[in-house]
C-alpha cells in the first residue's frame, strides 16, 4: 500500500493520465470540495473582534508556511499589534482543548509545527482541531491579531484574509484535486486570496544557523562546504531540504520521513559519530531527548523580495486598525 501511494503521489507531477484510474474517488473528492465550500459560504459565520489572516495552500505537501508565519508574526509587531497564531497541531494529541502552548507543553501534545513557533516567537499560540474555539481562545490571551497555520479549508473559521502559499517549483501539479492530483481545491481558488505568495519568487526559505542538535552550539554555515552529511527530514517536500544543503555546499545522502513523522531512536539506526547528521528544525524538536553529540538542524528564515514585502505590510495596516481597537 506504501508503494501505491508513493507512486499516485509521483503521479501528481506528470500528466493525469497516469492516476486516472482514480476518476470514481476524484469525483467524490470534488463534490465534496464543492459543498463543503458552498454550505459554509451561505451559512452564517461567527466573526471576531479582531482580524483572522489564514495562511495556507490548496496543494497537499509543504510549501513554506511555517517560516512565512514566523515572519509576519514579527512584521505584525513592528506595526504595534500583539499576534498570536492558532494551528489544528496535526500529529499532536492533547487530553483536552484549546490548548495554550506554555513552557511545560511537550511536542506530543501539540505538534511539531505549533511546538516550533511558540518556542521560536514567544507569542500566544492555541492549539484546536476546531479553529474557531482556538481562535477564542487566544483571544482571551490579548492578541489583537490572529494568523492561522493552514486552514485554507476550515471554512467554519471565519477569515479577514487569506494569503495562500505556493510551491514555485512544483506549483499545482498536474492541476487535478485529489486524489489524480495535489490540489485540495480548484486552482481557481487563489482567485478569491488577498495575497499570493510563491515561495522561491515572491519570497525564499534561507538557512540562517546550523545548531547543535544536543548543546545548542552554533557553526558557521559555511562549514558545511564540501562535507558529506546524512540529511534527514519528515516534511512535505523533503527535496527542498536537501537542496537547501546543497547549496550550501554540503554533499548529501538523504534520509526522508513521512510529513510530520514521530521520530524515535531506533530511526536514526544509520547514523555514526564520524559523519554529521543535519535536520530540520521542525524536526529536531521531536528529537531533543535522544539527539547525539554529531546531530544538527538548520534554523531558516523567510526573506521576501522588495515588492512582497510591500504587500505584506499594506495588508497588515489595512488589518491594523481592527486589530488595534482590541489592544
């Protein structure tokens, strides 16, 4: 089953012919897009006091959002405003919910991807696979702005705006929902966004550190020039990670997870002292109580072109005075 999945998923680059097989559940899958997303836009949605910004994709697989997120957290507070960022916490499971992430939350209970961006930003972070209650929730936390990780498609969570993230080099696909394709909605869909954001034009995912996975010990990037690395990774698009390291230099010999893989020790049964391990940051907080002296993650930024960054901010102070009014 592994291996037909794999392949239907390699299909989804080449020409649709090759998952048309898949035509009865296609057809499922778009009904359903197609009531789900008509149920929701005539129903009524509960607005909040503050602005809601939804920051996703219609593709299947990792786009760069989380350091998207990352930066407009910190752009938000440039302009004054207190943010805070509400996730579903896919791979997480916590005995009761919202969630509000504190010190004493393990990654278990929230998922990698929340675990990361309230260690890294410090700000209220509400996890719920109901959204609308994590957006309550965080509210009561003070924040004047709300950025949502994923939940393009969680209509029930009503938005002011939405900025929808694509993969520059793979985009959309063959253009086909799910499952002859990668799309989760109709490429028509980024017709209805505030803001399109392709990452490897609009803006780009740049490594900025390369820390010690057990001590927290920084090297210079450049110390990865002409080394030979095992490179291991559980994200979306586990190619955009090792050609990361090869720009920097690094040779590569890539060991890639399912997205949101639950590391344990016995994955890493490969690895020897004389030969450095490199992963992802997200990843890497799933492995902190084991992690070995030669195991490092990269830390990475997103860095926006001039004229994105421009949009960004003209969004976020269009935002600012709704937001504002809560502070």
């Amino acid at each position: 089953m592994k291996k037909l999945a794999l392949r239907i998923e390699q299909n989804w680059y080449k020409s649709a012919w090759y998952n048309l097989w898949l035509l009865p559940l296609w057809l499922l899958v778009a009904l359903f897009t197609f009531l789900k997303r008509r149920f929701f836009l005539m129903s009524s949605q509960k607005n909040y006091p503050v602005p809601v910004v939804v920051v996703g994709n219609i593709t299947v697989g990792g786009t760069g959002k989380t350091p998207l997120i990352t930066y407009l957290v910190e752009q938000s507070r440039q302009l004054g405003l207190t943010p805070g960022v509400i996730s579903r916490g896919y791979g997480g499971k916590s005995h009761c919910y919202p969630l509000s992430l504190t010190p004493k939350t393990t990654v278990s209970e929230s998922g990698d991807e929340p675990y990361l961006l309230y260690h890294r930003l410090g700000c209220p972070v509400v996890v719920d696979p109901n959204r609308r209650q994590a957006a309550e929730k965080a509210i009561e936390q003070g924040v004047n702005i709300i950025f949502s990780d994923d939940g393009m498609q969680h209509y029930a969570l009503a938005r002011d705006a939405e900025i929808l993230v694509v993969d520059g080099k793979r985009r959309f696909g063959n253009g086909w929902l799910l499952p002859i394709g990668p799309l989760r909605e109709p490429v028509s869909r980024q017709q209805s966004v505030d803001l399109i954001l392709v990452n490897g034009s609009d803006f780009t995912v740049q490594a900025s550190a390369l820390i010690n996975a057990k001590t927290g010990t920084e090297l210079p990037l450049e110390h990865l020039s002409n080394l030979e690395v095992d490179a291991v990774c559980g994200i979306g698009n586990p190619q955009r990670f090792e050609q990361t390291l090869q720009g920097l230099g690094a040779i590569t010999n890539l060991h890639a997870f399912a997205d949101h893989h639950a590391f344990t020790i016995e994955d890493f049964a490969f690895s020897t002292i004389n030969k450095m391990l490199v992963m992802t940051e997200k990843d890497w907080v799933k492995c902190q109580s084991f992690a070995e002296d030669h195991w490092w993650y990269l830390k990475v930024d997103a860095v926006l072109e001039d004229a994105s960054q421009d949009k960004v901010i003209t969004l976020l102070n269009e935002l600012s005075n709704k937001g504002q009014k809560n502070g």
